[in-house]
C-alpha cells in the first residue's frame, strides 16, 4: 500500500497561513492555498497555490476538490457558501455555523449571554437615537463596534459624547456598517484563552495568555498570564464549554476582559490566533500543529510551555524605509530570541513578523525580547 499524504486546503494566505505550512512539513501534511495574491504572505513559500476569491463558488469548488478537510486564514467567507461545499460532501473545519457565529458579533453577544457566559452590558444600534441612549445610560463610557468584519483597532470606535457617537453612526450609515455598542470597562487586564477541539470531542487548553493592547492592536504577550489561579480556572472552563456549545473544530482563541476583578467574554476567532503565536517556540505542541491535527482528526498534543516565562513581541512597521529585515543579522546578535518574519512590507502599523524570548521570569525574557526588537529597528531605550 503506497502512503498518501493528507491535504488540507487553507482559504486565505496571510502569516496565519504561512505558520501553518511550518507546521505542516515535520507532519508530511500537504497544502494547498487560496490566495487573494501569489505575493501573499504564505503565497510566497507554497507549492500549491489558487489564486481567487472564496467569494467564487468555483473557485472555492476547486480548492475543496483538491483537498481532504477545508480550514481557514481568516473569517471572510461567507457561510452560506461553507454550507454549499458541506451538502456536496467536503468537509470544512471550523463548519458554515461556526463561522457564522464568529462573523456576527451581535449573535455572539445574545447567544453567548443567553447561555449565562458574562459579557459587558451592550445594546444592538439601529439608529443613532439607540446610541445616543446608551450613550447617556453609561456615562459615556462607550466602546461602538461593527458587527462584522473588524480586526486590529478597526471597526472599533471609543465614544465619549454624543458629537463623536453621532459622528461614528453618520459614518456607518453610509457605508452600511451595522454596529452594537458596549460599555467600556475599566480593565486591569486583557488576556486570552486558546484551545484546540477535534471532531470527537478531544480538548486541549493551553495556559492562559496576558495580551499587552495598544490603540486595538495586540502588541506583546505574556505566559503565565497575571491572573490568579480561580479567575484562570474559571476561564478554561467558559472555554471549553464555548467550544461545545459552537461544535468547534479547530484552534478556538477566545479573548477575555479583567474589570474589577471580574471576569467578561470579549470575542472569539474560529482559527489561529494572534495570541498563540508563544506557542511555536514555548509550548510542546505549537498552535499551528495543534490546528492541523484537530482538523484531521488526529490525537492533539500537549499544550503545556516547556519554559518558566514567555514573552512574545509584535513587530509592527515604521514604514518601507525602516524595514527591519535589513537588520536581521543586528537582531540576530543582540540576545537569544526567536525571531520570525511574514514576508510582509513593513507598513506603518502593519503585523510584519513577532520576537519570542523564554526565560525563568517575564522580566527577564522581556531584557531579551525589547533587545532584538530594540536591534530590529535601530533603537534604545524603549
């Protein structure tokens, strides 16, 4: 019997992508890609690469064709074509109604509250008398999102009188955005749970991760989170019931507030995470391989970090004229770190790659981390 090796199909190529190639070879997991662009990230170091839209039935038809399981860089495809390519018989990790889930905060909001999970106080906006309400009830601590389609400070608006929420709803009316507000919590922390869910129902969790947020955007990580040990415990289990509440297949990054010591859902992201990407050079089993093996079904890995303290810095771009690839060999030599680059022009405020440090303590892996990162860009002192 020859051996045939399994192929995941992957829509979309950014460095989510790119990562899980990576993890793919030591598994002899082929990939094949659907790419808006053949520069992508993940584009640029795969043998096997559609170039398309998953919004082309065909094209979608023929990524599933050519593939065993059907799984995702991102959550910008539409369901109903999931469920299409599911009634034909493929099979699609996460499925067309977890996806669902994931691209409507708004349902996530009722769902997830009607099922006793905390969640912030909020309110569906469908005209700027709504807003402005809530507006008044909460003091105008308010945070305004659109329901679909943001990410990294986008689609997020903070509204602190009714000029800037009447600004913010004037801009959604006219680019037909719909919004939900939510109150904005005084928070002592941010940090997320990730876990990995395969068909049968094999869970497993890996330890609490602090994200370090700036304007939106997540800019540095930290395991062990600064929780105490009930609020962690807490946590996992909200987790592991979200992901069998959803049918999850796959890695599950939920993100979770601290407010008052007080524990509240934020949102969840159906893939990959940006707050798993620790896990490549901390943990035994990387978030990138946990996913492949969940979506095949095979047994998961352990999630456990193989050192004492793990800090993950984003790099993000100053802009084309301060790359920091040109600095590679500087970075190199300024401490022991992992570097990882995607292949990405280094745009203002643009995911252009991470830095990971371990050590015995979140100090000392942050010396570490902020040296290269510091070398990266030609910089000192910060």
């Amino acid at each position: 019997m020859t051996w045939r090796p399994p192929t995941v199909g992957i829509v979309g190529a950014g460095q989510l992508a790119r990562m899980t190639i990576q993890a793919a070879i030591p598994l002899d997991v082929r990939i094949v890609l659907l790419a808006a662009d053949v520069d992508d990230s993940a584009a640029q170091i795969a043998p096997r690469v559609i170039v398309g839209s998953p919004d082309d039935r065909e094209t979608l038809k023929d990524l599933a064709q050519r593939s065993d399981v059907i799984t995702f860089d991102h959550e910008l495809v539409n369901p109903a074509t999931l469920a299409w390519l599911e009634a034909a018989g493929h099979r699609v990790w996460p499925s067309s109604s977890t996806m669902a889930l994931a691209q409507d905060k708004r349902r996530q909001r009722r769902e997830l509250g009607d099922a006793g999970f905390p969640i912030p106080s909020y309110a569906n906006i469908d005209c700027l008398d709504a807003l402005l309400a809530f507006g008044e009830g909460h003091d105008w601590r308010v945070v305004v999102k659109a329901s679909s389609g943001g990410y990294d400070g986008r689609g997020v608006w903070m509204v602190d009188s009714p000029a800037e929420a009447e600004a913010v709803w004037r801009g959604a009316e006219s680019s037909g955005t719909v919004l939900l507000a939510e109150e904005r919590l005084p928070l002592d922390l941010e940090f997320a749970i990730l876990l990995a869910r395969t068909p049968g129902g094999e869970i497993a969790v890996y330890p609490p991760v602090e994200t370090v947020q700036r304007d939106g955007i997540c800019h540095e990580l930290r395991v062990p989170a600064r929780i105490d040990a009930d609020l962690g415990m807490k946590a996992t289990r909200i987790a592991r019931e979200i992901a069998e509440q959803i049918g999850m297949v796959g890695i599950l990054g939920i993100e979770f507030f601290v407010s008052r010591g007080e524990l509240y859902l934020n949102e969840l992201a159906p893939r990959p995470h940006n707050s798993g990407h620790w896990t490549i050079d901390g943990a035994v089993t990387s978030q990138f391989e946990q996913h492949l093996r969940a979506v095949l079904d095979l047994p998961l890995g352990s999630p456990e970090q193989t050192g004492q303290a793990i800090v993950t810095l984003n790099l993000l771009g100053r802009g084309t004229a301060d790359d920091p690839r040109f600095r590679l060999a500087e970075g190199l030599a300024a401490g022991d770190a992992h570097v990882h680059f995607y292949g990405k022009e280094a745009r203002a405020g643009r995911k252009i790659g991470h830095v990971t440090a371990i050590d015995n303590s979140i100090e000392a892996a942050s010396v570490r981390v902020w040296a290269v990162r510091n070398a990266l860009f030609d910089v000192s002192g910060l």
